[in-house]
C-alpha cells in the first residue's frame, strides 16, 4: 500500500511521563514538511540519555515523548525541497534537536518509533549494504567514545590513556586510543565482569577501585610513574570526572568528560590540578561533523576496521524494549538493539 501523502499509523514506545515506565501506543506520524525526511526505522540502540530524561533528570526533558537517538532505517518520503535523499535510501538519524509535533521530538530523532520524521540536516546517507541492527548504533554511543579519544583528545602514538568506565561509550573510547596508538591503555571499572571485555576491545591492562585502599587517582599516579597523559571519564560521575582529571599528568595531561551527570550537579578540583598544566575537555558527539564522518565511519565497520558488532550483546523485538532498559540498567549488556 502506498503510504507517501499520508499520515501513518504505527507503534511506537511512548514516554508519557518522567519515571514511569514507556507504554506501547499507536501513533500518527504526518508525512514530512518542506526540508524534512519520513523513515522506516529498523533498528534502534538503547542508550542512558534516553533513561537519564526518562528518569526526570534532564532538565531539558519535556513529555510526552518518543525516545530514542542511536537508530538506523530506508527512507519512505521526502517532503518538499528535500534533494540529498530519496526514497530506499539506508540512513542513520542525528541528535540535532528540533521540535513541534504533538508528541515531542527527542534529539530530532525519535527512534523509539516503527516510523519517524527528521530534518534533512539531521540524517547521514550510509553504505546500503550495512546491515541496520549493527550500523544503528554509529548514530551515539561509539561515535562519541572513538571520537572523544582520536578528535577531542587527539591521543598520540607511544602515549598511556585511563578509560573511566568499561560500558559502551568506555569500550569505544579504548577502541579509539587504540586506533591512535596508544601503547598503554588501562580500563578502570568497579565490575570485574567487564575486565575481560575491556582487553578484547584493546585495554593492555585493567584496574578495580575497589582493591585499592587509597584515590584511584593516587593508583593510577604511580602506576605510570606521574599519571596518565589521557583520561576518559565514560560513567557520568562527578566524583570520578575529578579523579579522571587528578590522575593526568602535570605539564600535559588531558581528561576528557564523555559521561553525562544528573542534573543540578558539579565538578569540582583544586584549582591547582589545572594551573600545574592539566587539560580538562568535554566532548560533543566524539568531535565528528556528523553528516559527513557518520557515513565514512561506516565505510571503516564495512572494511573491517572498526569494531560495531562486538558491542551488540542482546537483539530484542521492539515490543521488550522494558526488557532492554532492564538490561541495561542491570549493567548485563555493552549494547541492546530492538529490531522491528
């Protein structure tokens, strides 16, 4: 049945509002404006942003809303004016915000949805032949990790990198310090479950708070004889953001925040940490320009040189999406996808 014109119904998980659970709804989806792009999603990560605002702790969280931000799918219609796109195309949505729709738009994506309206600007075109269930989740969380590492740091060859944190944004930050050449890269992590996974993705050695009286900071301090010359904060922590900074090397050493805190929260040093050289960094995105890097970062996936597939632990139907937040929370997945 030809759909192009016409309002689609279609199920989609509804956030109705803050801390309670998503509900299973059919919704309408209009057909795209001027400037706009209507897909089919076909797979869809789960990330933390999308449970940090379900959770009420985003203070720019409005309801009720669609979640979802780290999806894939083939283009159904394009509105007016629309040239970079036609219909089949296999795009993966970007989090540059816009909203307006009955029920709110979330990080201009909304992949929590069968289908989905987007602007133009907020989609890059990839390879047809990458598959939707892995590529999807270039649309956040690796991105972010890999780029943090070889754009936001700029980690160089030879050099010793902390990654705080050994989920997925934490695992692709290691990828990346890896790619940059990195010849020590210690993951830090309370959970000994992730240690074996960290040195698989290129950790060289892995490190637990929680065997060590003293600041992890202190540990990492003298492990590399005066600190590390990057660190990654991938958890969301502030207590672990300034440990992340304090285990930097004085005269050079760099921390990059990738984690996103509660809201209201703070960081906080001694301004000394920082007089003495330290570098203290966030990151948007990993750095990428996303329209253009999102396609060539799956080019490097189809060659084989990036790694996406280890990071899909669980594939669930759409409708146990609960099931994934679930996983997720309980920290027993790197990455959930909800096929539909």
């Amino acid at each position: 049945m030809a759909t192009e014109g016409k309002v689609i119904r279609c199920r989609a998980a509804v956030a109705w509002e803050a801390g309670k659970p998503l509900v299973m709804e059919e919704v309408e989806v209009a057909p795209p404006k001027s400037g706009e792009v209507r897909l089919k999603i076909a797979a869809t990560g789960i990330c933390h942003t999308d449970s940090y605002t379900l959770s009420g702790s985003d203070p720019e969280g409005v309801f009720p809303v669609v979640l979802g931000h780290e999806g894939a799918g083939i283009v159904e219609s394009i509105g007016e004016g629309v040239t970079k796109f036609q219909k089949g195309d296999t795009v993966i949505p970007l989090y540059i915000p816009q909203c307006g729709k009955s029920l709110f738009h979330f990080m201009g994506c909304s992949t929590f949805s069968e289908y989905t309206v987007v602007a133009e600007i907020s989609l890059a075109k990839v390879d047809h032949m990458a598959p939707l269930d892995k590529v999807c989740l270039l649309g956040c969380g690796i991105t972010t990790g890999y780029g943090a590492a070889v754009n936001t740091a700029k980690v160089e060859a030879g050099s010793t990198c902390a990654v705080f944190g050994l989920g997925a944004l934490g695992l692709a930050a290691i990828m990346g310090c890896q790619a940059a050449g990195a010849a020590r890269i210690i993951g830090v992590d309370l959970n000994p479950d992730k240690f074996k996974t960290a040195q698989e993705f290129g950790a060289t050695e892995v490190v637990n708070p929680k065997d060590h009286s003293r600041p992890i900071q202190e540990v990492l301090v003298e492990m590399t004889d005066g600190g590390v010359d990057y660190s990654f904060e991938c958890v969301g922590n502030v207590a672990i953001m300034r440990a992340a900074l304090e285990a930097c090397h004085k005269g050079w050493g760099t921390s990059v925040i990738i984690g996103v805190a509660a809201a209201g929260q703070e960081i906080s040093t001694r301004p000394f940490q920082l007089v003495t050289g330290r570098t203290w960094k966030g990151t948007a995105f990993g750095g990428y320009k996303s329209v253009e890097s999102v396609p060539k970062l799956v080019e490097e996936y189809m060659k084989k040189k990036l790694k996406v597939d280890e990071f899909v632990t669980h594939t669930l139907p759409f409708e146990k999406i609960t099931e994934g937040f679930d996983l997720m929370h309980a920290g027993k997945c790197i990455r959930v996808v909800l096929q539909f």
